[in-house]
C-alpha cells in the first residue's frame, strides 16, 4: 500500500499540469479519493498488524515469565545458591521485555527487501537509471553500517545485563540489612560502593545510547541525501524537473527510508537484544532441579500402601557434584510409620543436611531414598511473606476452622492472636520484621503441621523459643496432635529424647548410632550435653551480643532527639563529643 501510493499522488499532481479541455473534474475527484483512502487503508492495515504483533509478543513475556517462576521452584539447594536475586529481577524485569520489542520490529527483516525491489521498479520508471543513484545510497547506508550499529546495541545489551545484575543484587543485599547499616552509621561507605556500581552500568549504557543517538541521526539524514542524489542525477541525465516527479520521489523515498533506514535496523538490533535475553533465560532454565519426589515413591517403594515409611540404603550424597568427601556418607536408615525419630548431633555435623536428603534437594552420589506418602517440612530459617498471620498458616491450602484451630493451639498461638491488633488477620512485615523470633518459629511450624502430610522434617523448631513453650510444643503437637504421623525432628534439647521412639546420632555426615534413650550409654549422653551446652552458651552470647545492640541504639535515639532539642552550639559540640569518645567506641563488640 504504501509503494502505490506515490503512483497515484503523481497522477494527482499531474492532473493539474493539464489543460481544461483534457482534465476532467471526475477524474481528479476520484484521484483525490484515492490518495486519502489509501493512506486511511495504510493506518488501519499497520494499527491491526502491529496490534497482533503486540499481542505475540506479550504473550512470549507472560509465557517466559510463568516459566521462570515454575522452574524456580524446582531448582536444588545448588543450583538456588548460582542464582542471585539480582538476576531474577533483572530477567524478569528487562531481560523478558526485549520480545516485545522483537515482536514489533521482527518481521521487517524479511518485508524490507521486497519493499525494496517493488520501490525500485516504481522509481525505475518514473525517473529511469535516476533511481540507481538514490537505492544505491539508501542500500549502502541501511544494510552494512546500520545493521553493523545494531549487531553492537545488541553486544553491549549483554554487558548491560550483568552489570545490572550486579547492582540490583547490592541492592538486595543493602535494603535486607539496611538495619545494621544504620545502626552503625555505614551509610556513606556503602553509598561509595552503590555509586561505583551504577557508574559501572552507566558506562556500559553510554555507550550504547551514543550508537543508538548516531544510528536514529543517520535514520533522519538518510531521506534527504537518497532524495537529492537521485534529483540530480536525474536532471544532469537531461531530463525535465516537474513537481509529480519531485513530489512523487519524495513520496517514496519516504517509504523505502521507513523500511530500510529504521525498521531494518530495530528488526536487527531487536533480534541481537533478544538473542541475549535468550541465551540468559536458557543459562537459567538450564539449572540443575529436583528430582520428583512423587515419581520416585511409584517407582521404589514395594508397599506403597504404607503411608509414612522412609527408607534410606547406602545413601552417599553431596552438594558439589564431584565432591572431595561426601557431605552424608554411607546413610542407612529405615522409619516406619508414626514414629518418632530424633535426631542429634554437633553442629555442623549434617542433621539438616538429611532432611534436605529426603527434601530431594540434596543430590545423590549413590544408593536410593524411599519415602512413602506426601512430605511437610518446617525450616530452621523461618520464611513468612507479606500477608496476614493466617494466609501465612494456610498457605494457599482451604480454610478448614477445627483443624485451624486445633493447630493455632498445639503452636501455643492463641495468646498470641490475642496480643495481635487483629487477632490472626494482623499484617506481617517483609520476612517477620514486626514478629519476634519465637513468633516467627511457631507460625513457621503451625505452616508445616497444617498441611496434613504423611511425613513431618522439623528442622530444630525448638531452637527459637522458651523453655515452657518447647514443651508445650512438643507434647502437644509433636506427641498427642501429630502421633500418628511419621515425625523426624531435628533438636538440640536433650530433655526431650527420653520420649522418642528412636534416636539417630550423626556426626561429619555419617550415622553414629541408631538406638533408643536406654541404649544409650554414659559418654554418648555426656557428649551431647557438652555439645548442647556450647551451643546453649553460643545461643545466649548472641542473645546478649543482641540486648547490647538494641540498648546502644536506643541511647543513642534518645540522646539524638535530645541534641535536636537543645538549639545551643556548645550543648551539640558536647553531645558530638559524647558519641564519638563513648558511645562508638562501646558499640564494638
């Protein structure tokens, strides 16, 4: 449409060349008619193309997207600690939004050449061997140095992208621990050091907004220069310059521009932008991923029927794939149903890492895990997004009210939702910021006891509360509340090993011994306290190293708000000195 076009507005033009007896008043109506039409035909052909290529290419972003979310939720301890949070968010949010550029401009790769040969023949017979001049120009221009100038906007994309992930993931790290920052007044050396990485980026940016300001200067200049050079041409060759010619090259030097000039060059350097949004989405989706729990148990277990067994046989596992010694080595193990088996050990010594075993998540070397039925697991780390208390129990799952309210109550919850403004539809921060620790460890665990499994992994919930809430806990929910199911729990409070079925003592990643409290002997007990003790001595010397945190910053706060008060230059050269001679130097612990 848009190369007739020019053949009709130089009929148009040259009906006013002609005399009053030749022209006819019809025939410029209708010449007239056919200019405006088709340029309305032109806008609503391009609107509804470019609308389905839009369409494709939102599509494409919204189909990548679910992927990467999908595939996150598969990926292994391993692979979770190569990914950062930086360069999930930049893969989400630049990375996915190159297809919907490449979408628009994609197809011009392809239409521009024959817009080219059809522009040619109709510039060939208006001006004859005039068009070689101007095409000649336009084609030299287009297609060696601007698709040179697109191939690098799509080289320098990719450094962009890494620096961008750099710098998102400082600043992930900076706002997770803004808190500390503050407390010690570190605010300008981490400014230093987010100033670096952005100027790093910038510099990356730079340069390619310099070739993309010279590639769109050469899209304007390249009209004007194709349209004189073939004007001339077309005069030094002896031919008559009249205004359908003139006006009529104008015409269609402005289309061949549109495609050779600008959307040539987009469809490249949209297509090497993508290119690189590809490789960075296949790098990711390439990750190692957890072997499917479900597939494994139809596959291994014989008496499936048996809901709550775990088996474990010769189990040699690691999380580096070729490891110099095995995190768990030579792992057996046998649970049947409803039982409950504590297990205990130093620090550091792989109880968590055998949950994370029968997570899947830990990958095996060699021998086979059996796990019959479906899985819960309470984390040592407790994880709770922004929501309120309640969706952070359910989770996702129905609201059932006796089980909800069965399971707030062997969490020792109820006293709680009463402190609560809101009872359990109180807000929670980001990560539990307005929870304490021991509020965050039960909403953790009344997650996990909620979800109605076969199998619990309780990975020392105990650690995080009092004393009288421990037994609380493990009386009324590990005990009495979830007695029929299979319960691995994870713990450093001896006390409570009188009453599990079975005890398992692991130390660096092997099992000692597999036995009840009366098999164990004297030394064994002897050493699991002193191990607790240090850990006991560890936990309060943090708790302290807290205390002493929290008291400096809040006289700190206070003789602050007193400074601002007093409005005396000599009572604020006093208090400065107070800080920097006592407070800052108390502070380093």
């Amino acid at each position: 449409m848009h190369c007739f076009k020019p053949i009709v507005l130089a009929e148009y033009i040259h009906y006013y060349d002609l005399s009053t007896q030749e022209s006819r008043p019809e025939t410029g109506w209708l010449l007239g008619s056919c200019v405006v039409l088709m340029a309305f035909l032109n806008v609503v052909i391009m609107h509804y193309a470019s609308v389905g290529c839009q369409r494709i290419g939102m599509r494409v972003r919204t189909a990548c997207c679910s992927l990467v979310y999908r595939k996150l939720l598969k990926l292994s301890q391993t692979s979770l600690g190569q990914t950062a949070a930086g360069q999930l968010v930049n893969l989400l949010s630049n990375d996915v939004q190159r297809f919907d550029m490449a979408a628009n401009f994609l197809h011009y790769a392809w239409i521009m050449p024959i817009q080219a040969v059809i522009a040619f023949y109709i510039m060939y017979r208006s001006v004859g061997y005039a068009a070689i001049a101007g095409m000649l120009a336009i084609t030299l221009e287009s297609i060696p140095l601007q698709g040179y100038m697109s191939r690098l906007q799509g080289k320098w994309r990719y450094h962009i992208a890494l620096r961008t992930d750099n710098r998102v993931k400082l600043m992930n790290e900076i706002t997770t621990g803004v808190q500390v920052i503050k407390m010690y007044a570190w605010e300008k050396p981490f400014e230093k050091v987010i100033e670096l990485a952005r100027r790093l980026e910038i510099d990356v940016v730079r340069k390619t907004s310099y070739i993309r300001g010279v590639s769109v200067a050469i899209m304007v200049f390249t009209e004007r220069v194709t349209l004189y050079l073939t004007i001339i041409t077309y005069v030094l060759l002896g031919n008559r310059l009249t205004g359908d010619v003139v006006f009529s090259m104008a015409q269609l030097f402005n289309t061949v521009q549109l495609y050779m000039s600008i959307f040539y060059p987009m469809a490249i350097s949209s297509y090497a932008e993508a290119d690189v949004s590809i490789k960075r989405l296949e790098k990711f989706l390439l990750l190692e991923e957890n072997t499917d729990i479900a597939v494994a148990n139809e596959q291994t277990i014989s008496d499936i029927e048996k809901k709550g067994t775990v088996r474990i046989v010769k189990v040699n596992a690691s999380w580096l794939p070729n490891p110099i010694v095995d995190t768990l080595m030579n792992i057996n193990l046998d649970i049947a149903p409803g039982t409950l088996c504590c297990v205990v050990g130093n620090v550091g010594s792989g109880k968590s890492s055998l949950l994370q075993l029968l997570l899947r998540e830990l990958p095996l070397n060699a021998g086979r895990v059996d796990i019959g039925g479906s899985i819960s697991y309470a984390s040592q780390e407790s994880w709770l997004f922004v929501s309120s208390v309640r969706n952070n129990i359910l989770f996702g799952r129905p609201y059932i009210k006796n089980r909800y309210k069965d399971v707030v109550k062997v969490c020792a919850l109820e006293r709680d939702f009463e402190q609560f403004p809101h009872g359990d539809k109180t807000l929670v921060g980001e990560r539990g910021v307005s929870l304490s620790g021991g509020q965050r460890a039960r909403i953790n665990l009344a997650r996990a006891v909620y979800a109605d499994a076969d199998i619990y992994l309780l990975d020392d919930p105990l650690s995080a509360v009092d004393t009288h809430v421990g037994k609380h806990l493990f009386h009324e929910c590990f005990k009495k509340y979830l007695k029929d199911k299979t319960r691995i729990l994870v713990t450093h409070q001896l006390q409570f090993l009188k009453e599990a079925d079975i005890i398992v003592i692991i130390n660096n990643g092997r099992i000692e011994k597999i036995c009840t409290y009366s098999e164990l002997s004297k030394t064994e007990l002897g050493s699991l306290n002193q191990e607790n003790a240090k850990e006991n001595e560890k936990e309060n010397i943090q708790e302290d190293h807290r205390e002493r945190v929290q008291s400096v910053t809040s006289v700190r706060r206070e003789r602050l708000q007193s400074v601002t008060s007093v409005g005396v230059s000599s009572d604020i050269a006093k208090y400065t000195d107070y800080f920097r001679n006592n407070l800052f130097s108390k502070s380093r612990f």
